[in-house]
C-alpha cells in the first residue's frame, strides 16, 4: 500500500518534470556572456516574459568571451559582449549595440585627486606613475587594482587608456566591480575603473581630461571611456529572437535600462 | 555440557545466534538458485553485499581517475605547445597575447603555504601539546569541540574577516597594499588549524604510557618528559598532520582570493600581493576560453601533482615508526 502511493507520487513527480520540459522547449530564447549586463538582460526578460506568456527566455552569465563563443556555436540565440572592439572570431556574427556602459576611474574619498588627464591614467596604470605625489597628491605608493584577463571591462579600459602598452606588473587583480569597489574604497592609495552605473558614495570618480564620469556626459559624446553593449546573432534571425531584441531596443525598455544605470543608444 | 553450549553461543552475536538455532526454511531446503557459487541465501546475500560495497569503493577510485584524465586531457596539450620549462618557469602570464607562464603562481603558492605553517604549525603542536598532556578534562571538553568547529566555518567568512578587518591592519601599521602574503598566511593558519591541533593529538595520544611513566620514574620533570621523549615519539603522526594541513593551504581558493591581492608579479617581501595557482584558475576560468582555458586546466594538472606529492609524503610520513 505505502509502496504503491510512493510510486505513484514518484509518477506524478516525473510527470510533472517532462511537463515542465515540454512547455520550456516551446518558445525559449537562450542569452549568453557579459555579466556586466546580465542583471539588467535578466530584468528586460522578465518584463517581457510577463507581455509575452509563450515565450521564456533563459539569461546566462560566462563574461563576453563566453557571449561570443556560444553564439558561434548556437548553444545561445544571442551572445551579449561589453567589449570596445569585437575579436577576430566574431566577425561572423551580427552585432546589435543594444545600450552603452562608461567606465569611470575611481579612488578613494580621501584622495584629493579630482582630476586625470589620459596621459596621467595611462601613466598610472602602465606604472610609469608610481606616487601620488607626482600628481599633486600626498605622498604615497600609489596601488593599482586591475581586473582578470579576459574581462570585458579590462579589455575595454586596457584598449582606451593603456592604447598599447602594458599594466603594471604591480597591479592588484579583483575579479569583479564590486570587488574593484571595496578595495578602492578600503585602501586611501589605491586607483581603480568600473562601470559608472555601480559607482557609490565610498569611493570616489574622478574626472577623465576634465569631464566628469556620467552617463550625460557619455551620451553627448565628451566622455570618452565608454564601451557598447552587442547582442552578437548568427545568420538568419528567428522572429521570436527578433522580436525580443525589438523589445530591447524600443523606448519602454531602452528607459528601463536608463533608470538602471546604463546609457541608452537612442 | 548444555550448559557450556549455551555459554558459548552467547559468545555470538544474536543474529547469528538466532539463525543457528532456528535456521530459515531456505537454507534448510535449499530451493533457490544461487549465484557466485553461494552455498545458499544466507551465503549469496554476505557475497552480494561484499560485491556492492566492492562497487562503492571502486566507484570513488574511478571518479578520482576520470578528473585526473579529464585534467590531463584538456591541460596537456598546451604545455607541450608552449613547453613545459617555458611553462613552469615563465615570468609572464598574459593569456590574451600567448605568454602563459606560472612561475610567478607557483612561488605565490609556496610563498603562503610555508607562512601559514610558519604561523600555524607552533600554534597549532602546543595547542595539541596541552590538550594531550596537561589540560584538564573540562578545559579539554571546551577547547577540541572549538578548534574542530574552526574547520566548519566556511572559507568565504574567513576572507571577509581577512578583507575587512586584517587587509587594513596590515596596511596602516606595517604598509604596502594590506592585500598581501602575511594577510593570506594569517588566515591560512587558522584555516589549517583544526587539522594540525587534531591529527597531532592523536598522534601524541598515540605513543605508549610506558614511555612516559619511564621517564617520570628517571626524574625527568613533566617538560622534560614532553619536549623530549613524547614529542619525538609522536614526530611522524604530527608531521602528517602537519603535511595535511600543508595540503589544505595550498588547495585553499576562496579565502586566498579574497586577501591576497592577486598580483601577478613575483613578490618580494611578505608585504607583496601574489597569486595562488588555484586563485589563478578561479578568477579568469569565467573569461577563458581556447588556448587561455587550456592554460588554466595546466594550472590544474600542477597543482594536482603538488597535492598529489603532498598526500603520498603525508602518507609515507605517517606510516614510519619514530
């Protein structure tokens, strides 16, 4: 008797798991890459899931690099890359700049550093610059904190700030903006980048050439550290996956993404 | 003669009592079929049951042997590419141009591991020490269940405390970036702890009373007795607890993340940020892929021989006598 409720309710477990395949595999949108803009993809699809009920879309992390490889491959629909410059293998794909992320260079509020000219920045970070003093500041090392290789947020900044040249070897690695966040705001001598949508009141932005770090600055164009956002597609699109990236680009969402933090393309 | 049976049979344990008294119908009669050559079901089930734990030790043997493969498979490849000294003893590693060098991983690794021992292992054997020797009982009852829930704080907390709280001790009184190999060490030490302070007890608990009693009876005072005969008589089982220990610093990610700095530079000075080889893998395995991915398997198959040369010396270690 006990054995056969249990294989009945084992049944019903199953079947509602297959239900649950089933109903999944119908209509779903699969996104890749950039955990830069994962939370914000995450919010766009739920507002669009709840218009759209056939529809699910499944919003994966992996970094841009990540993006980039499963939309080659198909494994995702669309791949969401945050990087200045598309790599060689993605030249097959078909890029849609959807949203644009400034990166604004950080330090901490007791640095009475206001300002960094791109020649000053590329100093520091190629360790050409070693003391604040040098800059007016007080004297002290000053700390630089990088982030991992492979970073869509590192690749963008290596390209437009170092251009060509190396970070310094002594460079301090977090793997993260928020991580990036707490050792600036923990350490008086350190310098730092991150996306201007997570700076907060513990750390301080300093102007790049004179031009304050925010996201008006970066839509008229006189803040140049700024990078797009891609939805990477290959060949033909499906109308749903199309539908979907419409949705992206259209006022309502494009709002949505502004209020969030980021800079709308329109 | 009745009497003695009984007195025998209770020597037995009851199931077995009870079987040879009223033996089931099966065995009696003999009916089924049998398998593996059993003699009958009593027989067939014992060499079963024998079979599958068989199965269950084999299992865990093969698991360990497919991640060994699966390591090897996808790591191999790029330090025959780049060549294995190249590999190894590279200063440089800048993945997106090529240069995959882990020299400077590989001493952050040992620069660490050896600080949380030099920190640790002291601590760690004079804990062990007075808890064998001389606490008393109700001191005992406090400080073992402590130490052992040492090891069931996860290493993330222990990270953050080493963040918050130790990175920028480090920096105000003693300088350079706080995020550093002394912050890691600190930490490790205490994360290795439970392991040193348990293993090396037992190991002191281990060596015979008569040792002792012998050398009190000579006139040796308490001390002496300790640092000089039950210290040397337990060498082999601390210094497995110590190699252990050595083996949980070294394959210590998360904590070591989050305190070390992650520079990539070889250091110079305890004060120096470095990168451990297991931190190298977690930070960048979310951004890699082809040749850069392949770079972060090799770190792997590295750090599985320094792991692997550690538990086989811990072994060997503890199995010699004095």
């Amino acid at each position: 008797m006990k054995r056969t409720f249990l294989l009945v309710v084992l049944l019903g477990v199953v079947c509602l798991f297959t239900l649950g395949c089933s109903r999944s595999s119908n209509q779903t949108i699969t996104l890749a890459g950039s955990t830069a803009f994962q939370p914000f993809a995450e919010k766009l699809a739920e507002h669009y899931m709840q218009v759209h009920k056939d529809v699910r879309i499944n919003v994966q992390g992996g970094g841009s690099a990540v993006g980039i490889q499963s939309a080659i491959s198909g494994s995702a629909a669309i791949g969401m890359a945050d990087l200045l410059e598309l790599p060689q293998e993605a030249k097959e794909l078909h890029p849609t700049t959807v949203a644009r992320d400034g990166i604004a260079i950080i330090v901490s509020p007791q640095n009475n550093i206001q300002n960094l000219s791109a020649e000053a920045a590329h100093d520091i970070f190629t360790g050409k610059i070693t003391n604040w003093k040098d800059l007016g500041g007080m004297d002290a090392v000053i700390r630089v904190v990088s982030r991992e290789e492979g970073s869509g947020t590192r690749r963008s900044f290596d390209k437009m700030v170092l251009k060509e040249d190396k970070l310094t070897a002594s460079s301090l690695f977090q793997n993260s903006n928020g991580t990036v966040r707490e050792a600036v705001a923990s350490d008086p001598n350190a310098i730092g980048y991150l996306s201007i949508g997570l700076v907060d009141n513990r750390v301080k932005a300093v102007a790049f050439n004179g031009v304050a770090p925010t996201n008006q600055n970066v839509k008229a164009n006189t803040y140049p550290l700024a990078r797009p956002v891609y939805f990477l597609t290959k060949g033909e699109i499906k109308p749903n996956v199309q539908a979907f990236i419409d949705y992206v680009l259209s006022d309502e969402a494009q709002k949505t993404l502004e209020k969030e933090g980021l800079i709308s393309v329109k | 003669m009745r009497a003695k049976r009984s007195k025998l049979l209770r020597e037995i344990p009851r199931f077995t009592r009870n079987r040879l008294r009223n033996p089931p119908n099966s065995i009696v009669r003999g009916r089924l079929p049998r398998a593996f050559g059993a003699r009958n079901d009593t027989q067939l089930m014992d060499r079963l049951i024998s079979k599958l734990l068989f199965f269950a030790a084999c299992s865990s043997t093969a698991i360990l042997a497919l991640i060994a493969l699966f390591i090897f498979k996808e790591g191999v490849p790029i330090m025959a590419k780049s060549g294995l000294f190249h590999f190894l003893l590279g200063r440089e590693w800048s993945p997106l141009q090529g240069q995959f060098g882990i020299f400077p991983f590989i001493i952050g690794s040992l620069w660490i591991t050896f600080g949380a021992l030099i920190l640790g292992v002291p601590l760690g054997v004079s804990c062990a020490v007075y808890l064998a020797e001389f606490a008393p009982k109700k001191w005992v009852n406090v400080l073992k269940p402590a130490i052992e829930l040492l090891a069931g704080i996860p290493s993330v907390v222990y990270g953050f405390m080493g963040v918050m709280w130790l990175a920028p001790i480090i920096r105000t009184h003693l300088g350079g970036p706080g995020l550093s190999i002394l912050a890691a060490s600190c930490v490790l030490a205490i994360m290795t702890l439970p392991t040193i302070v348990g293993v090396s007890i037992d190991a002191i608990q281990a060596v015979p009373k008569s040792f002792k009693e012998g050398s009190l009876a000579l006139g040796a005072t308490e001390w002496q007795t300790t640092w000089r005969v039950l210290l040397p008589a337990a060498r082999s089982g601390i210094l497995a607890g110590v190699i252990l220990g050595m083996g949980r610093a070294v394959g210590e990610t998360m904590a070591v993340i989050m305190i070390s700095g992650n520079a990539t530079a070889i250091p110079t000075s305890v004060l120096d940020s470095v990168r451990t080889l297991t931190a190298n893998i977690a930070i960048e395995m979310g951004y890699a892929v082809g040749a850069h991915r392949e770079a972060l398997f090799a770190t792997g198959v590295v750090l599985f021989f320094f792991i692997m040369i550690l538990n086989i010396v811990a072994l060997k270690v503890s199995k010699r006598k004095f």
